[in-house]
C-alpha cells in the first residue's frame, strides 16, 4: 500500500522533469496579436488578421525585414521617385510628382499594408511616435521611392489617395528600406490586410516580430506621448472641421498662442492635410491668474484642455473652462506649456482667395469642402495692397471697444473688411480714421466673422503698414 501512494508522486516529479502540462510553443512565423495598448485596434474587423498564437520572444531570431527586402526595379510594378510635399501622420504622406502622374503634381499617398493609429483627428496611443516615426525617416531620406501593388496606380476606398509602398535610402550609396514593413517591424501599426498583398509573407513577419518582441503598440505599456486623462485627445483640424460633434464636451490639444487679447487667447495649428491653418479662441475670462496666464503668453505652444462652446454673439466656436492647479503641473486636466520661442504664421493670403476660395480636405471618410475663411478662421494671416475707402469708428464711452475702427477696403475689385481693435500709437495716442482712409495698406491679424461677414481682425497698429 506505501508504494502504491508514493506512486502518484513520482509520477508527477517524472511529468515536470519531462515537461508534461507545459503549452508547447508555437512555431516560428505564426502571428497572433495580444491585445495592444492602442486604441487603433478600435478599427472595422475587416482591417485585421486573423493569426494564429504568437511565438515568445526567446524563441525569435530578430531581423531587419525593412533592409533585408530587396526592390525590384524590372517588376511590373509602377514605380516613382519623389520628394515629400506634406506630412499627414504615420501612414498618410503627400509626395511632389511629375504632372504627367498627376496632374497638379501632387500624389495624395496611404500606405499599403497597414494601419497607424490616428494623430490627425481624436488621438490615439502611439499615434504620435508613428507620425514622427515617418516624418524623421523620410526627412533625412537621401532619395524615395513609391511603388505600386501591382502594375498600376490604385486609388482607396476614399478615391482621392493612392496605395503605395514606400522605399527610401538613409544615405545616397544605401540600399533601398522598406517603409511600411519597417513601421509594421517596429510596432507602430496594425494589420490591415497585411498578408494580401505584393510582400505580404514578410510584411506578415515583420508584424509578428514585433508582436513578439512587445514593441509599442504590442507593448502593454502606456505611450509616454499620450495624455492619459478624461478629455478627448484630438488635433485642432479635427476640432475645427467637426465642432458641432464635440459641443459641450472636453477635449485636449495642442497648439501656439498667436494672440492674447482681453479675455482671451488665439491657438494655431498648421494642418498637415492643407498646409493651411486652424485656430480657436481660448476664453479664460477670470478663471485662470499667475502660472496659468503666463503659459498663455504669445508665443508659448501649449496643451489646451477644455469645453467646447458656440459662442453666439461672435458667431464662432471657443473653449472654455481651462484650468491651471498650481500645485498639480503634471495632471492632465491642466492647460500645460510645451514650449516657447515660437510666432504666429501669418501665412499670405490674397482677397479673392479669403472672401471667395475654398479648402477641400480628404478624409477616410471621403472629400470635405469648407468656405476658406471658415477654415482658417481665428488663425493668422496677412494681408498686401488693401486700398482703405472708408472708416468707421465705435463712439460708445461705456465700451472697452471705444475707438476701434472697421476699415472697409478694395483689393483688386474684392471688398475686404478690416476690424481693428483700439489702436495706439508709440505715444499712447488714440489712433483715429484719418490714419488710413484713402490710404493702400497692408496687414496682419487672425481671420474672423462679424454678423455673417469675414473680416480680418488686427490688435497692434505695428500690424498695419501704410504703402503710400
């Protein structure tokens, strides 16, 4: 009876010797995906994989599946070499083209294979590294290649964006690197019919390596460039297209204060999209003093956190409520500052452009058009050769707006309308009409509305210049 009780356990010593009860490992090259961090994997179920379990780290010989690929240059591909016209986000560039590619010269690109997680609209984790990922290796590209799928340019679902690998050199005598599959190595995208594809089979490995080694997305760690806090963590492009969709709720982003004035702070951002920029109007009326005014100095970029409003009276979005806890810097609830040393765009823009252009923006949802100056509304710009045909002064003693003029002015037969605020001279004197009226000037202010009609609003008399 003794032996027969001890059996059960030398039985089970002989099992965990021989490895009984372990989960064999699964052979090199499959590809399953543990959840990631981000908030990518939100994406439609037909942009994933459907892999089998992952190997484990130890069992992985780690490659360089960017540089190891070789480009074919006699496939039947289409092939371009281009230089970066705009970057958008991880996945999304605009390259500079022959017009006997495209027309205008500019190719709209959304890179095959792969998703990265968003840093244009509501941001998501590890959105940003991807952005910077491809912005740092295709700036210091010494050449760059897109290339086709198969022997012919393909448009996405959008019709307005063409899916292309990109290549790239890192030095003149370099050879070619893969880009897609080097963002899929890295762990900064998600599959996205990853395996149907021209180097599907590498592009596959290249994703299971970094899922295997846990590299950032396939990490389980928090993305030190994201905010982790209860605002909805957006571009001000997003925020400016889509307003209606984030009214009253709270949201955080990142922008440079263009203008202080009053109770108020002007953020810009430009929008990688257009090349142009947005902005918005930051109402902190009593709610911030010390610390948090100083961060909403001209000049400083900061991280806004706060509500969205429509602002009836002026007719334009702000946000509100913004916050500063002096003894609380880091929470992400607070309006931070991320740098100094930076100045408002003013970016040129001519009269028929302001009172008649429009912004047409591509999406993953399709084409958007805006009215121009709606686009760049509470952003800066200048503008030349505006000829002043009449002034118009506010004369209400009660008003902090006393003295300040609307200038309504000819540029090349367009009528452009000039809102100054009360303006002084480098004596403290009152600037009056006579200044200007009759007078071709040029300005720089933020582009705004006042009862339906766009204006260009200016704060400085430095930023008005008389021509003659």
């Amino acid at each position: 009876m003794n032996k027969l009780k001890r059996l059960p356990a030398v039985l089970l010593a002989l099992c965990l010797l021989a490895g009984c009860g372990q989960t064999p490992a699964a052979p090199s090259g499959s590809s399953a995906e543990p959840a990631p961090a981000s908030s990518a994997e939100s994406l439609p179920e037909s942009t994933k994989e459907t892999d089998p379990p992952a190997t484990t780290a130890a069992a992985i010989e780690e490659h360089d599946y960017a540089g190891e690929i070789t480009l074919e240059m006699h496939s039947n591909s289409a092939k371009q070499e281009v230089t970066v016209k705009n970057f958008v986000d991880g996945d999304t560039v605009h390259f500079n083209v022959p017009t006997s590619l495209i027309g205008d010269g500019e190719l709209k690109a959304r890179f095959i294979a792969l998703n990265t997680p968003e840093s244009t609209g509501k941001i998501e984790e590890y959105g940003k590294a991807a952005s910077r990922f491809t912005h740092e290796k295709l700036e210091n590209a010494a050449a760059i290649l897109i290339e086709s799928d198969d022997d012919h340019w393909n448009v996405d679902s959008t019709g307005g964006r063409y899916l292309i690998w990109v290549w790239y050199k890192e030095k003149e005598d370099s050879s070619w690197r893969n880009l897609n599959i080097e963002l899929l190595q890295n762990g900064l995208a998600i599959s996205n019919s990853t395996a149907q594809n021209r180097y599907g089979q590498i592009a596959m490995a290249a994703l299971d390596q970094a899922r295997t080694l846990k590299l950032n997305l396939y990490s389980g760690k928090p993305d030190p460039d994201f905010f982790y806090g209860d605002a909805i963590e957006l571009s001000l492009s997003e925020l400016r297209r889509h307003a209606k969709d984030y009214e009253g709720k709270k949201v955080a982003f990142e922008g440079v204060v263009s203008q202080v004035s009053g109770s108020s702070a002007y953020v810009e951002e430009p929008d990688p999209e257009t090349g142009l920029y947005n902005g918005i109007s930051i109402f902190f009326g009593y709610n911030l003093s010390g610390g948090g005014l100083e961060i909403l100095t001209a000049g400083n970029r900061v991280r806004v956190v706060g509500l969205v409003q429509y602002y009836e009276a002026g007719g334009v979005w702000q946000i509100s409520d913004v916050k500063y806890r002096e003894m609380r810097p880091d929470d992400p609830g607070n309006l931070q500052k991320l740098g100094e040393g930076f100045s408002a765009a003013y970016v040129l823009t001519d009269a028929e452009t302001f009172a008649n252009g429009e912004v047409s923006v591509q999406t993953d949802e399709g084409n958007e058009t805006f009215p121009y100056a709606e686009y760049v509304i509470d952003s800066s710009l200048e503008m030349k050769g505006l000829k002043v045909l009449s002034v118009s002064t506010t004369t209400d003693p009660e008003s902090s707006q006393n003295g300040a003029m609307t200038l309504s002015c000819d540029c090349g037969g367009i009528t452009v309308t000039v809102r100054t605020k009360v303006l002084h001279d480098e004596n403290n004197e009152l600037i009056t009409a006579d200044a200007y009226e009759g007078k071709t000037i040029s300005v720089k202010g933020l582009a705004g509305s006042y009862d339906g009609e766009w204006q260009i609003v200016v704060f400085s008399a430095d930023n008005i210049t008389i021509s003659d």
